[in-house]
C-alpha cells in the first residue's frame, strides 16, 4: 500500500502519514524519509532571501523520488510544512521538489540525492531555488512611437509573488539617468512569478536638479514572468501634468 500525508505533531515528535513500499528490513520496520521545507530551516529562495509558504507565494510542493511523483501537497502542514514518506532500505535515492503558486504557475525547483537509512529517519530540511529567466520590460508611449530627445526612464518593478521592489530608478537614485528613454530595461535571471510595474514616467531635465514628465502613469500593470527570455510591455500615457516620483 502507498500512502502520504502531511507531517502531525504527536507526543514529542512529528510523526506523519507516509509513502510505503515493501522492502527486506532487518530491524522489520521501514525507514523514513522526512521532507521539510519550513523557513528558516528550509524554504524558498529568491532574490538574495529565504521565504517561508505564504511570502514566498507558495500554495503546493510535488514530491518526487525517483522519478515517481509521490503526490502534490499543501506547503502548509498542520503543524508542520513538509511531508514523511515511508519504506526506505539503506539506500541512494533522488528527490525532486517543486513548488507552485495557487495558480498552479511553476516557481521552484529542487533535486538533490539522499542517503537514506534502514530503521531509521533520514531528515532534510529543503531549500528550494527559484526558477529564473532572463525579463526584457518593454515601454509604449499610447500617443507616440518615440521618446522625446534627452529624456529618461523612471519606473518600479515589484514582484508580487514576493512582495519585494526588485528594480527601481528615480530621482532618489544613484544614477537618475540610468535608462536613456528608447533602450530596453532588461533584468537578468529575474525568479518566475507575478510582477507589476508599479508606476512609469519619461522625463526631461530642465536643470541639474528640476524635471518635467512628458509620459507619466501611476497606475500599476501586471504581468506573469514564467519563461525565460520574456518581454513584458506595458503602456504609457501623456502626463496629465503631475509626476509618479
């Protein structure tokens, strides 16, 4: 019989249901292999960070071993995040991790080997790198196909799925003029999930120090990033005379 369920606290250990299988034990009962993916033991890591389930947008991990999917389980446990399988011999096996979103969009992925050993439980604690890709964020101005001369692009990217501001230039910024207006903004191994531009103008300096928008929004704009090498454009408007900085 073949079974799993997510890790329960009992007595003074967290004992859960499991995956068995029938192997030749000395001791007559099967080994264990537990999983957890708890910050800050385990996790999810993106930007630099280690997330736990809910700020890392993780709904589900698949567990894999072997190359036969184990089941999909909640991240959460209920007291616990990670999952006991059962019927492990002293042994060589390879566990694969991945996580999704409750969109069920593929952001995290582990494969390592574990030894796992007879009468015994074999516990790792999980560490799952993001999935990443190359993201170009294109700009459209909706009245123009141009930019004005000697202007700038100013703009932020927060990434939903972690509620983190990944990239940002403004006038707070160590180099204001970092996007000459008409180049791309392209981000290198930018982990897969929901990303919005929070807010995006062109601008011209009229001085050192002063500025006029010439194409402003503050609107946000959302777009899933869960391929590598992805454009993602979003529009722009003729400013209504105000500024998103």
């Amino acid at each position: 019989m073949k079974r799993a369920i997510l890790l329960f606290a009992a007595l003074s250990a967290g004992v859960g249901g499991c995956y068995s299988r029938p192997l030749p034990e000395t001791c007559g009962v099967p080994g264990t292999l537990t999983l957890y993916w708890q910050n800050p033991q385990g996790g999810f890591q993106a930007n630099g960070q280690l997330f736990g389930c809910d700020s890392g947008g993780v709904a589900s991990v698949q567990v894999s071993v072997n190359g036969a999917v184990q089941g999909v389980f909640p991240c959460h446990g209920p007291a616990a995040d990670g999952i006991q399988l059962t019927g492990y011999g002293d042994e060589r096996v390879s566990v694969q991790l991945d996580a999704y979103d409750a969109s069920s969009h593929h952001l995290y992925q582990q494969v390592q080997t574990v030894n796992t050993t007879a009468c015994a439980d074999t516990l790792v604690d999980a560490r799952l790198p993001a999935l990443a890709g190359d993201l170009t964020v294109g700009y459209q101005f909706t009245d123009s196909p141009t930019c004005a001369a000697n202007t700038y692009i100013w703009y932020t990217l927060l990434d939903a799925t972690r509620n983190e501001v990944i990239d940002e230039v403004g006038p707070a910024s160590l180099n204001p003029k970092a996007i000459p207006c008409s180049s791309v903004i392209a981000l290198q191994a930018v982990p897969f999930g929901h990303y919005t531009v929070t807010r995006i103008q062109e601008i011209q300096y009229t001085s050192a120090t002063t500025y006029v928008s010439l194409h402003d929004t503050c609107s946000p704009q959302s777009f899933d990033h869960l391929l590598p090498g992805e454009t993602q454009t979003v529009l722009v408007p003729p400013t209504a005379g105000g500024t998103c900085f």
